[in-house]
C-alpha cells in the first residue's frame, strides 16, 4: 500500500502569508521582492530535478497550470513501455 502523503503540509515557497499579503491592493517593492524570491526559489528545486523527469515531463511542470491541481494517478515504469501492464485509464 503506498504511504498517504500529509496533505496539511504547508507549502514550501509559495506560502498562505505571501499569498494573503499579495491580496492588499497596497502592494509594496517589498512584497515584489518576496515574490520573487519565491519564484526564484521554486525554479532552482524544479531545475534540481530535471535530470529525473523524461524532457516530456520536465517541459509539462514547468509550463502547466495546476494551480490548485490534484495529482491522481502516478506510474512509474521500468522497461520498455510494451511490458507496462497497467496503462492509464
């Protein structure tokens, strides 16, 4: 059975206050930079794992929009695709 991940872990760069404070129709250079900051942050960890994904699946994380997304189904294959007995549904 696979582990249940914890779906109440806060999110690593693109946290609940930048977001609150990106909601003040007041925004500051401050908040910019922040943002920034995140974004930053966030590729750097992307580009770490490239050399894991398939360019397919690295080109499909970073230009998809899965803002609030849920991640169904995830198989992981070894051989060639002929001896994949699951395929998705």
């Amino acid at each position: 059975m696979p582990k249940a991940l914890n779906c109440t872990q806060a999110m690593k760069f693109f946290t609940k206050e930048l977001w609150l404070d990106a909601q003040n129709t007041n925004r500051t250079s401050e908040l910019h930079l922040r943002e920034k900051a995140a974004s930053y942050a966030y590729r750097a960890q992307l580009d770490a794992l490239r050399s894991r994904l398939s360019d397919e699946a690295f080109q499909f994380v970073c230009s998809a929009d899965v803002h609030d997304g849920e991640l169904l189904k995830l198989a992981i294959v070894d051989g060639s695709p002929s001896q994949c007995v699951e395929r998705w549904s």
